[in-house]
C-alpha cells in the first residue's frame, strides 16, 4: 500500500475556511489505482443484508463528502492566490506534480465513490425487495414494478388480494419510496372498528357530539396530514361513511363529527380490500362512485399459490428471523419438509406460512429445520359445480345480513331520509324487493330493544 503525504506550510492552515493540515491518500493495488469495491454478499437473511448495504452507502457518501472537502480546499487556495510553497527549484516542481496526481486521483475516487453509492442502493432494492417483501417471482416482480412507478406520484392506490398476501407491506413500501416518506403513515382497520365509531376513528369530533366526547378528539386523516393513511379493508365501510370518504377524495376536506369546521386534507390514501368491490355493487353495500374515486390505479397482490417459486425464499427468511429470536440455529431444511411447503395450497397465503414456521422454530429441537404434516390440513377436493354454488350462497348470505344491519339502524325503516334504502344508497323499491327475495322481517326491526 503506498501513502502520499501533502504537508501545508503554517499560515495556510484556514484557506478556504478550512482547516486542513495533513491529508493521506490511500491507494490499493489494482491497475487504476482506485480502491477495489468489496463484493456484494446475498447470502444473508434480507434484514441484515438491508442493514449492511445501508451502512456501506452511508460509509461511501461519508468518504465522498470528506473527498469533496480537500477538492475544495485545494481549489479554493488556488483560486486565492495561495496556493502552498513547498519548496523552491526542481522539489517545487515535483512536489507541485504529486499534488496534481493526487487531485486526479481524489476526482476520480470521488466519481467511483458516486457509482458504488448507486450500486449499493440497487441492491438494497434487489436483495431485501422492498422492506419485507421477499421473493422473485414474475408475479412478485410485477407488483414491484407497479409499486415503483406509483411511488413517486401522488395518486390513490388500490390494492387488492385475499387475505394474507402482504397489501399492508405493499402500501408501506409505497410510502417509504414517496416524497411523502418524512411524514406518518396511518393505518386503520376499518373492519376492526364499530360502525357507529368509525366516522369519529377517521375525521375526529368535536366535544359534545355525542355522549361520551368529553373533548375534541383528532382523527386518523389529521393525524396523518403531509402523510399516507393506508385504509385497510375498505369494503367494510358502512354507507354513511362512505359518503364522506368520497368527499375527501373529491374535494381534500372533511369536517369533525358534531363540527361544522372545514379541514384540508393533505393526505394520500392508499386503500385495500379482500371483498370483490364490483360484487358489492351490484348488491348495493358499495357505492359505485367511491370505487372509481379509489380505483385510480389498482394492484392486486398475487396469491402464495400463484407464487410458489418463492416459497423456499420466504421459508429462509422467516427461519432466520425467528430463530434468532429463540437464538437458534438450523444447518439446513429437512427436503421432505420443503417439498411438503411447496405443494400445500396455502389458503392463508404468506400469513399462514409464517404462523406454520414461526411454530416450528419454537419446536424443532434439531439442527434440522423440519415441520409436522398434521398441521397443514388437507383441503377438501372441490368439484366445479360446487364452485359455481358457493359464490353465489355466499353473496347472498352477505347480502342479507348488510340490508338487516342497516333495517337496524334505521329500526325498520325502509324510505325516507333515514331509511335503510338511504343508508345503502339504492332506490326503496329495489330494497323492498330484496327484502322479499331475501324473506327478510323488517318488522322484527322495528321492536329491537336497542332502537
């Protein structure tokens, strides 16, 4: 390893304000002179792979910033009329020629340390595929290309897919690449949340609204203003509430529950959805105007089972994490545990996988990571015709019990401004209609204790 050594003469201390006396220059060997990158590892788990890459890029940025620094000072003593006297006659000159070496060589350092930079970022992006997203199926990789190209914008995004497949992570990796990223985000279940509670959960109220708002109370939208609030199971909420989610979509405001106070909206909304959202149209529990509000530009995440080129990538990754949890350690993976992974079905897609490895880690006692069968249930064989029978008896059945839920709040009443046809948001004779194909009472509504 060969150093070079620039000595500045007392009095030349401050040029440039700063103060430099001594600098090193390092070069390795190798035929440019340039320190060689070190190679990329991929071979550890994607969070301490995140984590190493990330360090290194800030190792590199750091180096950059101190390399710039010298160029700066250099150049400033030159540009002042100062540059360093070293020595007079022919050592002038060949000092003067060192430095001018060694100023190529920072410029040249500093460019590489630019593209090493760009590299490292890359392959946090590559090895760690955003955040927790594991995997590199065409399907997967389809998704993230969608994922990078709505990031940077401002729009609304809907994603869908059944449950268990990751919409959560995919709306945070949305945030985290977005120029919103400083700000929160916000997550809310809107399926978690009572009805009767959930317009307070998202706008706020004032105090006095109704029994029990002893003081005003902000909510999920103001919380997350400059941010994204991510509403998770949108399809879940009630009509009245989805009256007002279109208006903030429409015109970025909303008002707190009992207030009359107009509040700007600086949010993005990113919302996801296991129902069918046109299937809720059809039978009124969705407004159709609020689905195209939110389907500007829609992702559907794919099922593990259209995945399954990343099961044994996804089997690493939550092995790792949660054997360090229970500081363990597994050479390698049984292979009849693995091929048993890879042709269940997996109805709870990578939620479920995770529950079934988490277990296995806390039992295995071996140095082999291996599963029990019997925890992975074998489907029942489903024939097409009962396909085609099922949806339509689980839409009714969903159907029926939205149209009593709102004859409830309405305590039976069909029309009028605080009907159930009103609450829905369809036409009273195509609620009454239903209420006869369906062989609903809405009578028995009518004597409900709680109206």
């Amino acid at each position: 390893m060969a150093t070079q050594t620039i000595a500045f003469r007392n009095g030349h201390e401050d040029v440039g304000g700063h103060d430099v006396i001594r600098r090193h220059l390092s070069t390795r060997d190798g035929s440019d002179g340039l320190p060689r990158s070190n190679k990329l590892h991929t071979n550890k788990s994607p969070s301490e792979s995140d984590h190493n890459c990330i360090h290194d890029s800030e190792r590199i940025m750091g180096t950059r910033t101190a390399v710039k620094i010298v160029l700066d000072f250099v150049r400033a003593a030159k540009l002042g009329g100062v540059t360093p006297q070293f020595w007079y006659g022919a050592e002038h000159l060949e000092r003067t020629a060192a430095l001018e070496s060694a100023l190529e060589q920072l410029e040249l350092l500093g460019d590489q340390l630019y593209r090493e930079n760009i590299a490292l970022r890359n392959e946090v992006d590559r090895v760690c595929m955003f955040e927790e997203i594991v995997g590199t199926s065409p399907a997967l990789q389809a998704v993230l290309s969608r994922v990078v190209k709505v990031a940077a914008t401002d729009s609304t995004v809907l994603i869908t897919g059944e449950t268990g497949t990751g919409k959560e992570i995919v709306a945070r990796a949305i945030h985290r690449r977005s120029t919103r990223a400083s700000g929160a985000f916000v997550s809310v279940n809107c399926a978690a949340i009572p009805r009767d509670l959930i317009a307070s959960e998202l706008f706020g109220h004032e105090k006095g609204a109704f029994t029990g708002a002893t003081q005003q109370r902000l909510g999920r939208f103001e919380l997350a203003n400059g941010g994204t609030i991510f509403l998770d199971e949108v399809g879940d909420l009630p009509a009245e509430t989805q009256v007002a989610l279109l208006r903030v979509l429409q015109e970025h405001e909303f008002e707190r529950v009992g207030g009359a106070c107009r509040i700007k909206a600086g949010v993005r909304v990113i919302a996801s959805t296991n129902r069918d959202l046109q299937a809720a149209i059809s039978i009124g529990s969705f407004r159709s105007d609020l689905f195209y509000r939110l389907h500007v530009f829609p992702i559907e995440m794919p099922s593990l089972q259209e995945r399954r080129e990343d099961i044994p990538l996804l089997v690493d990754y939550f092995i790792d994490r949660y054997a360090r949890k229970a500081r363990k350690h597994f050479k390698k993976v049984e292979k009849k545990t693995l091929q048993v992974l890879q042709s269940y079905p997996w109805p709870g897609n990578i939620r479920e996988l995770q529950n079934v490895i988490e277990r296995s880690v806390i039992l295995c006692d071996s140095d082999i990571f291996s599963i029990d069968e019997s925890w992975l249930p074998v489907p029942p064989p489903a024939t097409e015709s009962n396909r085609h029978v099922e949806l339509p008896r689980r839409l009714e059945a969903q159907e029926k019990n939205i149209i009593e839920e709102a004859l409830k709040a309405s305590c039976g009443r069909v029309f009028g401004p605080s009907g159930a046809a009103a609450k829905l948001g369809i036409p009273r004779s195509t609620l009454e209609s239903k209420i006869k194909v369906l062989k609903i009472d809405k009578n028995r509504f009518k004597m409900d204790p709680e109206s």
